[in-house]
C-alpha cells in the first residue's frame, strides 16, 4: 500500500514537472528569452504567507545553515527539474524490487 501511495506521488510530481516546464517554455516563447520559474517562486503562489513563515521556523528549531546553504539554493533551482527529480526518484523508489530468478544457491 505505501509503496503505491510512493509511486502515486511520484507520478504527480512527474506530470507537475512537465506542466512546469510547458509553462516555462510559453512563457518563453511569448518573451522571446529564457525564462524559468524558480522553485521559491512556486512556493510563494501555493503556500501564500505560509513560505514566509518557513524560514525562520528552519533557523530556530532545526538549525540557520540549513536554511542559508542549502535550502535557498533548493529554492533557487527550476520547478520543472525539482519537481521531475523528485518525481523520478519516488516512482524508482515504490517500483517492486526485481525478481531474483537465475541466481544459483546450491554449490
């Protein structure tokens, strides 16, 4: 069961990484430049005034390098690829493992 639910979450992340970068590549087409979301950015719009809140709940109760290191540069990163990374990495994780047929035990 929680390997479905791992898979089911991977492939959402999978189809919201590709919804990301079709946005991207409109926007793109229509500035006639580049332009890639950041994933801060994406926050902000679904978490509202919830983002504002994370990073000073992350330098008090877990610990402030994590936050200025680590965690900003994860924000700073595109939606699409976070997204389509995770994504990956999840339904890699809830596959079934692989059958072992053809291994000899007997000697």
């Amino acid at each position: 069961m929680i390997r479905f639910l791992v898979r089911l979450l991977g492939y959402g992340l999978v189809a919201a990484g590709f919804v990301s970068l079709v946005i991207d590549g409109a926007r793109s087409i229509a500035n006639s430049a580049p332009m890639i979301t950041p994933l801060g950015e994406t926050l902000s719009l679904l978490l509202r005034e919830r983002y504002a809140l994370i990073q000073p709940a992350i330098e008090r109760n877990i610990h402030p390098l994590l936050w200025d290191p680590v965690l900003l540069w994860v924000t700073l990163a595109p939606t699409a690829l976070v997204a389509l990374g995770l994504g990956f990495l999840l339904v890699r994780l809830g596959a079934r493992p692989d059958a072992e047929i053809g291994i000899v035990t007997r000697r």
